[in-house]
C-alpha cells in the first residue's frame, strides 16, 4: 500500500488516499486540496465551457505553487 509522502516527512505513517494530480505523489485526506478544472469542449470559435468543473485532488505543495504562479 502506498503511504502519504508528507505524514513520512513528518514521521508519521498514514497510508494514502490518493495521488496528486500533478507531481504524483501518494497524499493523505490531511495533506489534500481539492482543484475543480473547467472543462471545455470544441474548437474556437465554437468551443463553450460546461457547466460542470472536473475536481481534482492535488497535495498542498503544489496547490500553493499553481496558485502563487497563476496569479503572479
């Protein structure tokens, strides 16, 4: 079974409940961030946006990395 990457960093052992999305890491509900991407669909012009997002499990490093870099 995989453990949470940032429970061993603080010398604790939790097992994972998931993977972030972007560096893969094995991640804990603790050490979890949900991100909802918007989805779009077609081609410009004639793409529209749905109405429902795709949610995301990223772990706090990288979820505080994509929020810093996106609005700097």
């Amino acid at each position: 079974m995989m453990k949470c990457y940032d429970c061993m960093n603080e010398g604790v052992d939790a097992e994972s409940t998931g993977a972030c999305t972007f560096c893969g890491k094995g991640i804990c509900t603790k050490h979890t961030k949900i991100m909802e991407l918007p989805v779009s669909v077609g081609t410009y012009p004639n793409f529209k946006r749905l109405p429902k997002p795709l949610p995301r499990f990223v772990c706090n490093e990288c979820a505080d990395n994509i929020i810093t870099d996106a609005f700097d």
